[in-house]
C-alpha cells in the first residue's frame, strides 16, 4: 500500500472519528427540537441529497426503484431502514436529554453484540486469532 493511501487513510478516520465526537454537541443544539422533528428532517434531506447526486452522477432513478419493486429487496431494505430509524431516533433522543455517556456506551456495545448476535443466529465460527481480538473491547466494557 502507499504512503498517500495511508496517509488518506488516516486523514479519513481522524476526520470520521472526530464527526462522531462531536456529533453530541451538534444534537445538543438541537435540544429544543423534538427528537422526531429532528429524524424526519433528517430522512426527508438526505432522501433529497441522495437523489440529487444520483442525477448528478448519471444513475438511474429507475435503478433505484427497481429495489422497492422486487418483494426480496424491499423486505430487507425496509427492515434495515426502520432499524436504522429506530437508532438515531433514540441516539438523537439521548443526546438531547443528557444521555451522551448512555448513548455512547451503546454505540460502544453495538459491534459487540452484532458479533454475539452473529455468531448464536448466524451460526458464525471466527478463527481463533480474531478470538482474541473481538473480546478485547470486553475488557474495556468490564474490565
């Protein structure tokens, strides 16, 4: 890998991480706004961001569509998007009402459990190598 690849690399998740940290600063602003009020500007302005770069971009809206037609796209999609809805409704709801130590132990935990989730559904077997390293975070939950 080259130097500019790291050094991008980096760049992205300095700049990444530090969005997430001050997120709770951002939503604090907004604590006089409804929770609700809050997720629905934020669906309906990225729903119009999204197809605005699409168009931008030369796809499809037809491409886009043809998700929503096909009954074993949809379900999944859906699925995913009221999870996701359902997320950032109380992340947002936390935040604005002191919560931002709760909300952050809960992003924390979330891969921990996704790998749980995983691996007693999914039936998941991980090498013994990532063993270790997907139970060191449970040191800093616990420890």
């Amino acid at each position: 890998m080259s130097t500019s690849l790291d050094r991008r690399g980096i760049v992205a998740a300095v700049l990444a991480y530090s969005t997430w940290g001050f997120f709770p600063l951002y939503w604090n602003l907004l604590r006089d706004v409804s929770a609700l009020e809050t997720m629905s500007h934020r669906v309906i302005w990225s729903f119009v961001f999204y197809t605005v770069l699409a168009l931008v971009q030369g796809k499809q809206i037809a491409d886009f569509a043809s998700y929503f037609r096909n009954p074993e796209t949809r379900k999944p999609i859906t699925y995913a998007a009221i999870l996701i809805a359902c997320n950032w409704l109380l992340y947002v709801w936390g935040v604005t009402h002191g919560h931002v130590m709760e909300t952050s132990l809960g992003y924390f935990m979330t891969p921990l459990l996704n790998v749980t989730i995983g691996a007693m559904v999914l039936k998941s077997v991980w090498p013994h190598s990532k063993n270790s390293r997907s139970s060191l975070p449970l040191l800093g939950l616990f420890g």
